[in-house]
C-alpha cells in the first residue's frame, strides 16, 4: 500500500475518537421522519452540520430547502477537483424513524443520547444512516487535512426524506436538479460492508370489502342455511371482515408463487428466501357499534417486488386475481370488492448498476486493499434514494458500516465501531482511486 494511502488510513485511525463523538452528536438530534410527507424534523441537524462542514474546510457547502415550508435543508458539500478526473458522490439520509412510547420501553440505552458497550454505539440512526454518514464525512475530512489535491469533485451530501420516500421530491432528486452529478455515487446505507447493486421496488394497494350490516342477534342466519321460508345469508347480511379471509388467503398464496416464479440470484443467503412479499400492514372493519355485523372491511397491503419487473404488470395481476375470486362469490359478483392502487406509496426498483462498472470495481479494490477479503456483491432488500439518483442518470452502489440486523427501525440499534472506522477507510481509499 503506498504512502499517500497510508497517510489517509493513519489520519483517521488517530481520529476515531473524535469520529465517533462526531457520530455520537448526530444521533443526539432527534431528526425524526414519521414516514409520511411533509412531516421531518430535519431542520435543527442540518443547521448544525452544515456549519461543522464549513468549518472543517470544504471548498463549497450548499445548504437549501425543497420543501414548501422551507424548513427542511439539504447540503452538498464539495471539495473542488482541479479537472481532468473523475467525479464522486457520497449520499447519506439524515432523518431517521421515530421511537414511539412502546418501542422507548423495549431500549436499554436512551435512542437519543449514543451510548457504547462492547465495541458497539447505540442509539437511533447509528446504523440507518448516521454511521454511514459520519464514515463519508471523515473520508472527505482525510483528504482535506491531509491537503490532498483531487482531479475530479468529489460531494458529499446529507439529504432529508429518505424514510418518507420524498427523495423524488424535496431529497436527494433535488441534489440531481441543481446540478449535482458525477459519473458514480455511493449511498452509505448499512450493507455490512458489501456492494449492494440493485433494489427491489414497492408499492401498496387497497382493497375495500363491501357487507352488508344488520343486527349481530341475526349472525346465525347470515352465516348457517335455513330451513325453509327463513331467510338467511346475503338476505339477511354479510360479514365483511369474515368475507376478507378468503382474499388474505388468495394473496397469501400468490405470494408464495411469485417467490417460486422469481429468484434473485444476488440476495445473500443469510437475509432469507421470500424476499417478494405480499403483506398486509394495515387492516380496519365494522360499521358502528358492538352489535352489528360489519358492513366494511379495508386492508391495506405493501407489495415488495424484484427490480426486473414493472409494477404496473403485478397491478393487473393481482386486480385478475381479486375478480377472479370474487367471479366464484353471489354476493361478490353483484359487490365485487374495491381494489386501488397504488395507495399512500409507489417506490420504484434503481436501475441496476452492473458489478463491472467501472465504480463499482474501484470500489471493490479500495475494499479488498483495506481488508484483504474479495468484495462481495449482492442485492439490498430495503428502499433507498438510489433509485432517484439512478433514474437521474447517476451510476450508484450501497455500501456502508452496519445491517438490517442491527435494530434498524426497531430497540437498540447500534453499530460497529471497528466497522464504522474501516467503512470510513474504504471510502477514503476510493476516493484518491476515483478522483485522482
């Protein structure tokens, strides 16, 4: 390894203290994003950060709001190339999920104030993606303390919304509209240190079944046959929560078909078999009161798919499967169930970058030197605003320090201290093989 490489890997091995109370500090601002638009409280970090960036000496720190409030700021902050080279981007989401009074209960640490035990920092956002951030960050930081010139520019970039899916709107697709571009990026999601090349994609439908109530002293007639001149079922009422089984059982059931129809042949072995799920998420039923057999049901289902497939394909699939279903029903074929999509979310696959990109090979050089291990490439099973900067003609891998297995979104997520310090290594590697 020769010495310009080493001098980067010593600086922030000497640093990894003040790297991690660096860290330490980001999860102590609550930039909390519920997941709905329009609702994250990103403004306090990235004024923070955004200053802190300026004072550890980027040629050029942009600090804007997307959003209509103008309270929710992204920042590029840029280390200006001399020409002649390759530009780089490092994207990392600074929001993070909430923790509600009933997850507060199940931590052993306070999310909001990074503790460390055992090697590990705990607190929200440690893995999903403060850490990743922080990584990129002090990567940048090498290069700038350690007075390096580069050819191309490289950006680093804190961006807002991610966990809300706004990264088509007041996120990281802002950054592409104002002109930040390069010919590859990394995202820092928690990969544990693999390449991630490609994403699935999501979106949620609705279906709405319609009953028909009456009196819950009438249950036995709607649901038992009668002798004769009583009346009884659809006659009488339809219990729509009940008539809902029968449609959770048909999507249960193509779930398991599209997971024998597809496979991805990327997907580690160690996140599982069934990564394109069907899954009920949210589900509401009855008129009024106690005693009433309930006239509605409303279910609401998030559908993961592979990244080869166009969602509006399995949109008339699934909406053939309900009719058909319904087609075999008296009730159904006069009722047939309301069937909308897509509801609250679309989010689509990124564009796959291929394992031979030229990016993603210097990447996993910059990996191997660091560790003596052949990178791993594989496919990611969550969400990210890769798919925003692929779409914008970006070329983008995932690659960062931590995992799904972390307590992302859940009770004491944490992340690897000795993995946060490489992760920042590895990126500064890639930078001088990129940018010079």
């Amino acid at each position: 390894m020769n010495s310009l490489y080493q001098k980067v890997i010593e600086y922030i091995d000497r640093q990894k203290t003040d790297l991690v109370d660096f860290l330490s500090k980001l999860i102590g601002f609550p930039s909390v994003n519920p997941g709905m638009p329009g609702q994250g409280k990103e403004l306090e970090l990235q004024q923070w950060l955004s200053e802190k960036l300026r004072q550890f000496g980027f040629d050029e720190v942009d600090c804007w709001s997307a959003d209509p409030k103008i309270e929710r700021p992204n920042i590029v902050a840029t280390i200006k190339g001399s020409g002649g080279g390759k530009s780089l981007i490092l994207n990392g989401h600074c929001d993070v999920v909430p923790v509600n009074e009933k997850e507060l209960e199940k931590w052993d640490t306070d999310p909001w104030s990074a503790t460390i035990k055992n090697g590990r920092l705990f607190g929200r956002g440690a893995s999903d993606m403060k850490g990743g951030l922080t990584a990129m960050i002090w990567a940048a930081k090498a290069i700038i303390d350690n007075e390096i010139d580069l050819k191309g520019d490289l950006f680093v970039e804190s961006v807002v919304g991610e966990e809300s899916g706004e990264g088509e709107t007041v996120g990281t697709n802002s950054t592409l509209q104002r002109g930040y571009k390069a010919p590859f990026a990394i995202i820092g999601e928690p990969t544990s240190c693999e390449i991630k090349v490609r994403t699935p994609g999501v979106f949620f439908f609705e279906l709405e079944i319609q009953g028909k109530e009456t009196h819950i002293c009438n249950r036995n007639q709607v649901i038992f046959p009668q002798k004769h001149g009583v009346s009884s079922g659809s006659k009488i009422g339809v219990d729509a929560i009940t008539s809902s089984i029968q449609f959770m059982q048909l999507f249960q059931k193509i779930e398991l078909q599209w997971n024998q129809r597809w496979q991805d042949e990327l997907l580690p072995e160690e996140e599982g078999v069934g990564s394109f799920t069907i899954g009920p998420c949210f589900i509401e039923g009855g008129t009024y009161g106690a005693a009433v057999v309930p006239g509605s049901c409303r279910i609401v289902y998030n559908v993961r798919y592979p990244w080869w497939l166009k969602d509006e394909d399995l949109w008339q699939e699934l909406k053939r499967y309900v009719d058909a279903l319904a087609s075999t029903d008296d009730w159904f074929r006069k009722n047939p169930p309301k069937f909308k999509v897509p509801v609250i979310r679309r989010w689509q696959p990124m564009i796959e970058t291929p394992v031979d990109h030229p990016g993603a090979r210097t990447l996993a050089a910059a990996f191997e030197k660091l560790t003596g291990n052949k990178a791993r490439f594989s496919s990611f099973k969550g969400l990210t605003d890769a798919t925003f900067l692929t779409r914008g003609g970006v070329p983008t891998v995932l690659f960062g320090p931590g995992s799904h297995d972390c307590g992302i979104h859940g009770p004491n997520e944490y992340i690897s201290i000795d993995e946060l310090i490489l992760c920042a290594k590895i990126y500064a590697v890639m930078i001088l093989d990129w940018c010079r």
